[in-house]
C-alpha cells in the first residue's frame, strides 16, 4: 500500500549480497522517505513486471529514471516512460 502520488524520479540499482545482486527499485519523492521495491533478477521482464505494478498513471509523472547502462534496462525504459529523461550514474560512466 504504497502511495505513488507525486513520484517523479525513480532509481533502478543493484546491490551484491553474498556474491549475489539483488536489485531495488527506489521511488524518489522530495521531502519524503523514499519507498523501495526489490526485484529479482537482472532480466528485461524484470523491469516490466515493475513497470506494469507501477502503472499507466504514475509513469506519466515520470520526469528522470536513473539507472546503469545495462542496454536492456535502457530499452525497458525508453519504451515504457516516453517522458522521462534517462540518466546515468556517475559510477558507471567512470
């Protein structure tokens, strides 16, 4: 019972727990605790699994989507938020 409203910027990273990566999902809101999703695995469905949860409505409100530059995760991106800017994080492109 998340409340999605007013998200505008969500953050796809992914952390190694035991020699194992385990993804999150961070919906970022200004002025509030952000609210995180894991996902299991690394795969294209993966993200649309959270895309479909996260709804036509809120990914409309969409303004950013940061995430590394793993390409099926770009194209899950660029074909689900139209609005969004795609950004980098500065790790990866280093």
């Amino acid at each position: 019972h998340c409340d999605l409203s007013g998200v505008t910027h969500i953050k796809i990273n992914e952390i190694s727990l035991n020699r194992e990566h385990v993804y999150f999902t961070k919906c970022l809101r200004s002025q509030e605790p952000p609210a995180s999703m894991e996902l299991k695995g690394r795969a294209k469905n993966t993200l649309d699994v959270f895309f479909n949860w996260f709804g036509q409505e809120y990914l409309t409100g969409l303004n950013g989507v940061s995430c590394d530059m793993w390409q099926p995760f770009i194209d899950v991106v660029k074909a689900r938020s139209h609005k969004a800017v795609l950004e980098f994080e500065k790790s990866h492109i280093v």
